[in-house]
C-alpha cells in the first residue's frame, strides 16, 4: 500500500514470515531477493499473495528440466505496481507450484496468485520474493515491515542502517546495473512509449545465404521509438564478414543509417538459421586470428565515423572463435551468459543474462532479452591522436609479409599501407 507520504510498504506474501536467505546468501553472496520458508507440517504447498495493487506482467511455465537462466525461476509470476518516485516498481514470486493469474490480469493486496512449490532451480520447498525498482532489485525486507523472523542466525538480512518504508541508498538503482534490452525485428511492432528500459537496437545484418547487407526489417521504426521516448542506448550489426574489408563495410553501412555518438557494436557469432532453413554461416570457417582482424577492423572504422564501438558474442565463442578479452582491452565488451554460475573473470561493461517469457517487458508481446550494464561505459571522446609515419627498411620480403598481416589485422588496409617488393 502506499503511505501518506508517498512510501510503499508492501504486504507479505505469505501467511508465515520466516527468511531463510536473506539480501545475501547463507554464504556471503549476493542474493538479490529473499526466500520464505513454506513448509508446514506435511506440505510445502502454500498460499502465495500479491504483495500490492497491481497488474500481471510476466508469467512463466517452467519446462520441468531447465535450471538456467529464466528457467530457473521455475514457474513464476511478476506484477507491476504504480510507479515509485517516477521509477517503475516489480515484485516477482519463483518456485511456485502454480499459478492462478493471467497476463495483463489486474489484482489487489493479498489477493491470491499463485501456490509456493520446488520448481525451478531450488533445493528445498521456498518462495523466491524480489522486489525490483526501475529494473533493478532492491532489497525486499526495506519495503516490507519489521514482522519477521530468520531460519538461523546465518541469514543476512539487510546491512545496518537499513530500515522499512525510508528507502536507504540500497533501495535506488545499484551503480552500474541498469537493465538494458537489445531489439530486432524478432520483437515485432514495439510500444516504446510502455517500455521501460534503454534499447541495443540492432540496425541490419550481412543477409541470410546471399552475403548482402541488409537492413533490420524493423530498424527505422525501433530508431524513431527509441529516440523518441528518450530511450536509446546504442546500435549492433550482426556480421558475417568473411575479410577486413568486408567488416569494414558494415561499419560504413551502419554509419549511413544511424546517428553517430552511440554505441556501435560487432555482432559476433554463430550464423543463424531463418524459418525457411536458410543458414547463414559464411563466416563460420574463419580461423580466430580472422575474426579478431574483422571484428577490430570493424570497431576501428566505427570509432573513425565517430561512434564508440564494442564486440558482443557469448562466452563459448569468446574463448574458442574470437580474441574477445584482447578486443576488449581496447573496445567495450558486451557478453551473453544466462547460465546461473557463469565465467565472470571474462571482461564485461554489458552482461546479457536471459530471456524473458513472451511479455515479460511492457511495450513488447515478443520474447527480448536483457542485458545488465555492469558499469559505465568509458568516456566516448579520447585525446586527438597524431599519426605518426615511420620508414622502415631495407626488410626482408618476408618480414614485409608479417607486417602487413599485422596492419591487416588491425584494420589499417586503407591507412596509406602498401605492400610491395623491398630490398
């Protein structure tokens, strides 16, 4: 409910208030929700409540298998409620054994939605409660009332000075974990004026069997959303670049299509199969040592037409296919890991973590991912840089050879670079 002065003090969504993990795990870790006992007696089943007003913005089924990502959330529900201080406000229950709502569904404080269960990635029966504030989670006990009590002393509630209803510090958006969605043609017509969050808008992709650049079906009407609803982020081009010059090429493509200014990043991956088992995997043979010269030929390009460029590809292939971590020591890394334990010594500014159930974003009926920005992007104007000319010579025609290559690889075959013969 909201308090006379603005606060929102939630209800609890269980008859019982016990926390067996608190904001941080038993161990020490990061949580980022809280977990309710609900065994009693016999059962594990029990009565799960909206904690607030609300609507019905996400349902989830799990598939009965999968514990990574979304899917280990189980069967889930999400609600949104009015928005605090101009911010949107969540709450998510996970683990339910079912659930008795529907999307776009309206509900009051403590109405029923659903009953607590082990679906999901879990080890014992619980209720998995988040609060979520502008696409973040928050602490859920600093919006809940001081009715409560822990399994044992292990459990970490909330740190010292935090208190229900006045909203400490760790209430707004953590630094450097705003929720960012990336957008293509795959999410169909979008509401931006309902969205949320900061959009990747994908501008086109190297097309599918024929190696043409192609523009996102849906490229002009996400530009024009975005930008109106002040909800741009940055750019991505999926490539399937074969040389430098090709790689090249789609950065001088996107820079005919999208303001500069923005983030601009090398979609690198796998090809894709469309609906119709047309494979585009022209680049699935390249050796890593090409694909790190295309990806750095296309991000030096992309700085020199004035965006700040960046690599986005998935762990796997960052460890096996592409230099990701050498890339990104000069280029912004944006990498895709939904699974729950994932690699974190890998360099990131941008972590994309799931995908959602159809819905899940407000705006948007089609599935989107999400994407962490795990911190600030480095400043975008860098210190004029003078180009320096050094003759060198007499080499031999093999050194001549790696030097070239070497430029090659670093997207310099049209900085005045002339292979000939030398003495």
């Amino acid at each position: 409910m909201r308090l006379s002065n603005g606060e929102v003090l939630l209800a609890w969504p269980l008859a019982q208030h016990i926390v067996t993990q608190g904001w941080f795990y038993n161990d020490g870790s990061m949580h980022r929700a809280i977990d309710l006992r609900t065994q009693i007696g016999n059962t594990s089943t029990q009565p799960v409540y909206a904690a607030e007003d609300g609507t019905v913005d996400q349902v989830q089924d799990w598939d009965g298998h999968t514990k990574t990502g979304m899917q280990s959330y189980g069967n889930m529900v999400r609600l949104k409620h009015a928005p605090y201080e101009g911010k949107p406000l969540q709450t998510r229950y996970a683990h339910l054994s079912r659930y008795c709502v529907k999307l776009g569904q309206q509900v009051k404080e403590g109405e029923l939605i659903g009953y607590s269960g082990v679906t999901g990635n879990v080890f014992g029966a619980h209720l998995h409660f988040e609060v979520i504030l502008n696409g973040s989670r928050t602490n859920p006990l600093v919006w809940l009332d001081g009715d409560f009590t822990t399994a044992s002393s292990q459990v970490f509630t909330y740190r010292p000075g935090e208190h229900a209803v006045e909203k400490p510090a760790d209430a707004a958006q953590p630094s450097g974990e705003e929720v960012l969605i990336d957008v293509s043609h795959h999410q169909g017509a979008i509401d931006w004026a309902k969205v949320p969050y900061r959009a990747i808008v994908r501008i086109g992709y190297r097309g599918y069997g024929t190696g043409k650049l192609m523009k996102d079906e849906q490229y002009d009407a996400n530009l024009a959303g975005a930008k109106a609803s002040g909800k741009l982020f940055g750019f991505y081009f999926f490539s399937q670049a074969v040389t430098v010059d090709e790689a090249c090429e789609e950065a001088d493509f996107c820079a005919s299509l999208a303001p500069t200014g923005y983030p601009l990043f090398f979609d690198s991956e796998w090809g894709h199969t469309t609906k119709t088992g047309v494979h585009d995997g022209r680049a699935d043979n390249l050796t890593k040592a090409q694909r790190t010269a295309c990806a750095r030929a296309f991000c030096v390009r992309a700085a020199a037409l004035g965006y700040q460029p960046g690599v986005y590809t998935f762990t796997s292939f960052a460890t096996a296919n592409i230099d990701y971590e050498g890339l990104c020591k000069d280029y912004i890394g944006w990498l895709a890991d939904a699974r729950a334990n994932y690699d974190t010594s890998l360099p990131r500014y941008i972590h994309q973590y799931s995908q959602t159930a159809k819905g899940g974003v407000p705006g948007i009926t089609e599935e989107v991912d999400l994407n962490h920005l795990v911190k600030a992007l480095p400043a975008a104007d860098k210190p004029e840089r003078k180009l320096q000319v050094i003759t060198i010579g007499p080499v031999s025609q093999g050194d001549a050879d790696a030097i070239y290559l070497l430029c090659q690889s670093r997207g310099l075959t049209d900085a005045g670079l002339y292979k000939s013969s030398w003495a």
